[in-house]
C-alpha cells in the first residue's frame, strides 16, 4: 500500500495538514509532480481545501489581464495522504 487515499473514497480530517497530490496540469514540464500541504477548512460549510481555497480567491480579488488563466474553485487533488512524523534527534 502506498499510503496515498484517493480524495474520492474518503476525506482527511477536518483542519489536519495532510499532504495532497494533483495530477500533471497541460502547461506542466514533462516530469513536474505536483505535491503540496493542504488542509480542510475548519470554518467552510462543505468540504473547502484551505490553501487552495486561498489562491483561488487571491486569483479572483488581483486585476488581471484578459485571458489569464489561474486555479480552479474546485481543488485539483486527488489524493492525500497523512505527514510523516517530524524527524527524531
């Protein structure tokens, strides 16, 4: 078992940081793996990824040209999976 759970099948607790991983996106390099920290929001009515959450709406409040492209309200994980302890002196 790999350790990853897919964001489909269940869901991590609710304001625990976990670590998420999205699928390659068109305009990633070749060999670009996208995996990152993340958390459900504590706050939201419904199931809201907090980081994403915040680049989305800091996305959505910036002037931007016309044509830009940014993040999606919907996260693009699909998996995540629970931090490993920190290290051990």
């Amino acid at each position: 078992m790999s350790g990853w759970i897919k964001c489909s099948d269940r869901l991590p607790e609710v304001g625990v940081t976990v670590l998420v991983y999205a699928p390659p996106q068109p305009d990633d390099w070749p060999d670009d793996i996208r995996i990152s920290f993340d958390a459900l929001d504590p706050d939201a009515d419904d199931p809201r990824w907090l980081v994403h959450g915040e680049h989305y709406e800091h996305f959505c409040c910036v002037a931007l040209p016309e044509g830009s492209v940014g993040p999606s309200e919907q996260a693009p994980y699909t998996h995540w999976m629970p931090c490993p302890p920190i290290p051990a002196e």
